[in-house]
C-alpha cells in the first residue's frame, strides 16, 4: 500500500546529540517528501522538503535526504539543542485520490534534556 | 505573518451537543484540510477542499460530520451529535496555488466531549 513509516518514540538525547530519526515510504511512483514538527501545543510546521530523488532538504541544521533506492527520508541534525524538543511527522504527497493531500507518518517525539 | 487561524482554541461539551469548529486559512490559498489528531490514531485526514469544492471527505464520518467553505476565507467544521470519542483536537491547514503540498497549519482546536 501507501504508507510512512517513522520509529516510534519517544526519542530522549542529552544536549549536542547527534540525532537520527527513520523514516521509509511506500509509493507508486516519486513522491514529494517532507518533515513536519509539532511544538508542544501548537500545530505542525513545515520544516524541510525534497520533490526528487537525491535532493537533500535542510533547515535549522535538520537535514534529509531523498532516497529512492532505500525508499527512505531519514532525519539528521548533528548537535541538537533543548528547544528541538517536538514531535516530528514524516510525510509524503499523494498522488492517487486526493491529489494534493499528504500521507503522514505516526510522528516521533523527541525530548532533549540539558 | 500571515497564519492559518482556528476559532475556538478550546471547547469542552456534553455528548450529544453540536460543536462548529471555523478556520481562516491564509489568504490567497485556495486548498484546506482538515485534520484530527489522537494519541492513538495520530493525524487522520478527514476533509480537503479546493476552490471551495470538496474533493474528499472520505476520512469524516458522514452520519455526524459535515465540512463546509461558505467563502474563501472561511472553512467550517460541524460535529453534530457530538460524542466522546470525537475528542481530538482538530487542525485546519491550507495550501498555496502550485504548491498544495506544502501545508501551512493552524493552532488547532482542542475538543473534549464529556
């Protein structure tokens, strides 16, 4: 079918951390990719995107990179920091049905202690 | 900064009453979704319009759930009768011209049915 897969949290680092989270998509055909975040009571926010194979998307010193032959869009920051503490939605576009809506992932939480 | 706006940020009712949930996407945007989030389920699309025109609805129970955009920078969200399990809180997102995918969300609308 089509489908996200995200790990399941939640994802506890201590402050400068490298962080890895999952992520791997099943689709017919090249989807768009993205990662959301969802601050503590607010609603999600776009964070980074990438439309094509190999294309890298960053933002706030998150990156992910697109990749077909794994089928996977796995987020990275090298060192993160208390206020990265969220949850982070994986999501992909759909292109059959609903052409224009978005396919997202279960989300990961993610707690960054001092 | 223009935002995507929800109204009310919070409602608590008894089972059986109507809840209308409102929200003003960006202007200019011409796709809104809305959403449901649970710990359980996570993020359930349940509506998507563009244009104003329903696209797909397929995700919202239809026996007690209508969505409505009675003009371009109001979409609406019924719930009538309400019961405890629509607990949830409700997100409204919307969608710029070309790039739908991208998808700007409002605060949300935490609902809590006694």
């Amino acid at each position: 079918g089509n489908s996200v897969t995200q790990m399941e949290g939640p994802v506890t680092l201590s402050e400068e951390a490298f962080l890895t989270i999952n992520c791997t998509y099943t689709a017919t055909g090249y989807p768009s990719l993205f990662w959301y975040v969802q601050y503590p009571g607010e609603g999600l926010q776009l964070l980074l995107k990438a439309t094509k194979a190999d294309d890298k998307g960053s933002n706030k010193g998150f990156e992910a990179t697109y990749r077909k032959e794994t089928t996977s869009f796995h987020l990275e920051k090298g060192s993160v920091q208390v206020s990265d503490s969220a949850v982070y939605f994986c999501a992909r576009s759909n292109y059959g049905g609903s052409q224009g809506n978005l396919i997202f992932g279960k989300g990961t939480k993610l707690s960054v202690k001092p | 900064d223009a935002r995507v706006t929800q109204t009310p940020r919070h409602k608590v009712t008894e089972m059986g009453q109507e809840v209308t949930m409102r929200c003003q996407p960006i202007l200019g945007h011409n796709t809104v979704f809305w959403y449901r989030q649970t710990m359980m389920q996570g993020l359930e699309l349940l509506a998507y319009f563009r244009n104003r025109a329903p696209l797909d609805d397929s995700g919202m129970p239809k026996d007690r759930f209508s969505a409505e955009m009675p003009d371009a920078t109001l979409a609406t969200l019924k719930i009538q009768p309400s019961e405890p399990r629509d607990s949830a809180v409700y997100f409204c997102a919307s969608g710029f011209p070309g790039t739908e995918e991208t998808q700007y969300f409002g605060p949300g609308t935490r609902l809590l049915v006694l």
